[in-house]
C-alpha cells in the first residue's frame, strides 16, 4: 500500500462538513470558521507502547488518538469541528488501517468532526492529532479561574483506566469494563458546553486528578484540599476488592480518565444539580479551593494521604 | 528535564500575537480568526531517518519542521498565523531542545507565526506541526484549476536539496549551498501571496517537480508536457559537473525543494514577470498543460525522457 493508496483509502470515508471549503487534497485544508466564534486547538500524539499498551487493537487506537484531543476540546467548552491527523506507521498494513479507521470515524461521526488533512510518515507507530474547536467569546472554561471557597467537582468516576494498567501490566485478567475505560474514553463534550456560567475552572483528567487540579491551582494562584475518599469509583473498580492504599493510588493519580475537573461557587450547588441531571451525568464534589498553594489530600478520617506517585511524568532526569 | 520543565522551557521563548487569547498552558489554544478570512491548515511530520539524515543538527530539524508546514502555507496563497508543535523525543537533552527550538523560532519569528500549543511525548526522535494561516475567501490557489494551454512555471531552482541528499547517503562531501537547502528550506509565502489572480494552480514542491506537478494535473483533470533541461538548477548545482542524466533525475524527481510550481494563462506573461521582479523571485517556464492526461517529460532536443523514480513513496508493497 502506497503512501497515496493509503490517503485516498482516508479520504473515501471522509464525512463531510457545510463549512469545509476544501478537504484532504490539497496543500492544506480550507475552513470557515463562523463569524463571532473563537477557534479552539488542542494537539495530542499517542506513541505506541506510552500511551496505549503494544498490541492495543487498531480500531481503540484510532478511538483514543481523537479522543483525548475532545476531551481538551471538551475542556475548554468547545464545539467540535474539525480534525488533522498524521499516522506513522512501521508497515503498511490495510487491515489495520481499516481497523484504526473504524475507531477513529465511529468517535468522529459521534460528534460531527470533520477529517480535513493531515499526512501518512512511514517511522514507529505513532498517531498524532489536531482537533479545531469553536467557542462563543468568553465562553471558553479555562483553567485561572479558580477562586478559593469553590466547590472541587469531578464527573463520571476515575481510577478505571489505571486499573486496567495496572492489571495489564501483571498480565492479569482485566474486566472489560476496565479495558474499556483504557481504549475508548468518552470525551465529555455536552458537559463541558453545560458548565458554561457554572465553572469558574476546568481541566480533563489525563495524568490523574491530583496532577490535573495541580496545574488548575498553580494557574489560579490556589490551592485544594481533597478528600480521596470521595473520588467515584465504578462498579468494576468497587468488585476487584482492592486495599484501599491502591485504589486510592489508581483513582488520584493514575490518570487516562478523561472526566473533566471542575470548581464552582458553593452557592450554586442546586443550578450545577439541575444541570447535570438534565444531562444524565453524575458529578461528584471532591474537594474544595483554599488560599495555601499546593494540594492537600485526605482520606475519609482526615488523615493525611500522600500518592507514591503523582501523575504520568514523560521525563525525568 | 521532565515534561513540565521542556514545555516552560518551550512557553518562555514563545512571541505573542494580538489575536492569540490564549496561547500554551491550558486544554487547547484560544484563538480569534479575524471576522471574513478563512483559515487554512496544513499538518506534516518529520521522522528520524526517514524526512531527515540521521545527525541533522537540532536546529535544521526545527526549523525544517515548520518550513515543510509553511510552504504548504504558502502554496495555498496563505499568510501563516499560528502552529502548534508535538515533539517526541527518546530521551531528555536541554541542549538538543534549545538547538531545536533556535532553529524552530528562528524561522517562526521571520513569518510572524505564534506557537499556540502542542505536547511533548516519550518516543522515537519525531516532529508532528500543524500549520494555521488566513486568506481571503475565493483568494485560496488550489490544485484543481490548471487549463490547457497553461504556462507551467516553478520558483527559484530545483534539485539541490536531492543532491545533498544523495552525496551524504554516498558519505562524500556536501557543498554548504546544497546542504542548506536540504535542511533549511525557504518557503515562499510573499510569492504564493502575489500569486491569487494570477496563478491558476499551484503546489509546492517537496516530493519532486513530476511527481507534485501530476498532483496538479489529476485534480485539474489535465496532462503536461516538461522539458526537464528547462529546470532551473543553482550555481552549486551546477558545479558539480554531473552527467545530464543523473541531473535530470535529482532536479525532476528528487524533491525536497520547497519551490512553487504553479500554471498561469501565457497572456499574462508579462503580469507574471513583473509581479516576480517586484519580488526580486526569480522563476522559469518549464512547459505546458495539455489535455491528455499524464506528464509527458523530454529533453531540450525533444527526446522522451523517464526518471528513473518519481517521487518519494513512503510506503510500498
């Protein structure tokens, strides 16, 4: 398979957008963004072996590799638009193309993303993506807003993806519901649009809620006080039994949950409540923002609790 | 140096843009598109060994890595705006990323273009770039509109940078011109600008001149005739003293020029040559659109001429 077999094998299932001027094939893309919206643009790349395990099924990692960039998206506030993306690829392969395929426009047609370019690279299994948002002016949710007194929210539930890790990592067997929540993360873009006047902060969780609260608190000027005792866990993290050192340790500061993080003002709990009700998502309050920088973490007594590591660190000396 | 520390690293050497709002440090980048303009967005990655010789100094990479986007910019008729960067690296080396990015910002700071975003990854040596420039609606040069009867012209000369190439791979020595033009390419943004109105079609030139020039023709439904002793080759080049054969074959079907190639109506002629003079661009006729599609190359005493390869395929059965 030729490198120009492989782009027109893309461009054959290639949805289609009103305000995609021009598609894959030419220099560049040609899009209208809508007059009064900001564009939003988040760039993520999974290398094989970091960010998905080796061996991971084509089609999850085709999933995934847009995923993440949504849940940035998703973030931010924004609608999705459009996306780039640049496959490398050791050997080519049809079947797996096919496969990654499948996964990364099952995620995109979800949320009516447009592919509109990007390039095929032969070199190591790597995926990168580009996703294009668009937001209403000041309507984007970023992560300075923190203010102290704020209500710490998380939605859905966290420690499943590093659980599966973990499990995999063991070669033990691994729940699909674990397995799941590792390959094909759901980005939260409905809620992210809904916290709109909410939320005076979000991030997603991708290095683990502890390492992702850090950096709201640090671009805040704050800091946060969280009960870890108080991070949701799903029904197939609550049945592995675990000792409560290590489901601690996966729900703070595993990472690959893709929830978003959230502060709002206390006073604001029932409108937040009505919110997410009428979305169908569960959110929990975690925590609360306070003047002292750094985050303190507790457990269920109010004993002090330190992760043995916290977040996914991609170097270190 | 961890991750964090590469990406303060990279955000302190950042210039800003009145219309970036909000650039590295958060979900995504926030960015207003001036109200009437179309964004136009280009995305290519450099691999190790594959887009560069193993040992390119840090500073070619980075500043190649954004001229491969930018001249897709530039073939499109773009002015560049932003980018965003995602930079694999197999392991941690302040003084290859400061090398990098001097190259990298070196030539960002020459376009006025404002690094927005991206991530860092643990992984084999690679440089993905998205690329967002602005045009004026229906200003936009594209593939699709080259006529029979159209002069074929391309920018500057050709052949060089397959040169360099072919040399170092033989390990002889690489005069410092061609080696320059292997490693820091010129994109050709004030000429693709001056090209609307003029230009029917156009691309740039970065997998060989029969290779992109037949990009242009499938998508305008047209053939050309080329005469490959017409391609401009440089001093450097020349002084080679190679067989006419073996210069043929790097000039016609080496790439790696970032020169544009463009087709414009033979009336124009002299519109042509004074919009390029104005420029100080030099630029050459080198053949002719006719209906019958392919690319029929020949000689300057009209024999039928065949490269051996015709562009670069990065995969193959």
């Amino acid at each position: 398979m030729r490198e120009f077999d492989l782009i027109a094998r893309i461009r054959e299932r290639v949805a289609s957008r009103g305000d995609v001027v021009l598609g894959i094939g030419d220099d560049a893309a040609l899009l209208q963004v809508p007059d009064g919206m900001q564009l939003v643009v988040a760039m993520d790349t999974l290398n094989d072996g970091v960010h998905f395990p080796i061996g991971t099924a084509p089609g999850d990692i085709g999933w995934k590799a847009l995923a993440v960039n949504l849940s940035d998206l998703a973030a931010m506030g924004a609608h999705p638009a459009w996306c780039t993306l640049s496959l490398s690829l050791p050997t080519p392969d049809r079947a797996w193309v096919d496969g990654f395929l499948d996964g990364f426009f099952a995620l995109a047609s979800e949320h009516d993303v447009a592919l509109v370019g990007g390039d095929t690279t032969h070199g190591p299994l790597s995926v990168c993506v580009t996703a294009h948002g668009l937001v209403e002016p000041g309507r984007a949710l970023r992560r300075d807003g923190a203010r102290v007194g704020d209500d710490i929210w998380i939605t859905g539930n966290v420690g499943d993806a590093a659980a599966a890790l973990s499990l995999l990592q063991r070669s033990e067997r691994v729940p699909d519901p674990l397995r799941a929540r590792l390959d094909r993360p759901m980005p939260r873009i409905a809620t992210g649009r809904a916290l709109h006047g909410l939320a005076h902060a979000c991030i997603d969780v991708s290095d683990g809620v502890l390492a992702d609260l850090g950096h709201v608190c640090a671009a805040s000027g704050v800091g946060a006080r969280i009960d870890v005792d108080a991070l949701p866990a799903s029904e197939a993290l609550c049945a592995l039994s675990l000792d409560a050192g290590t489901r601690r340790q996966w729900q703070a500061a595993g990472g690959d949950d893709y929830e978003l993080c959230f502060t709002t003002d206390p006073a604001r709990r029932s409108e937040l409540d009505a919110t997410l009700s009428r979305l169908g998502v569960d959110a929990s309050r975690i925590g609360v923002v306070v003047a002292n920088p750094g985050i303190v973490a507790h457990d269920a007594d109010g004993s002090a609790w330190q992760p043995s590591a916290t977040g996914y660190v991609h170097f270190s000396d």
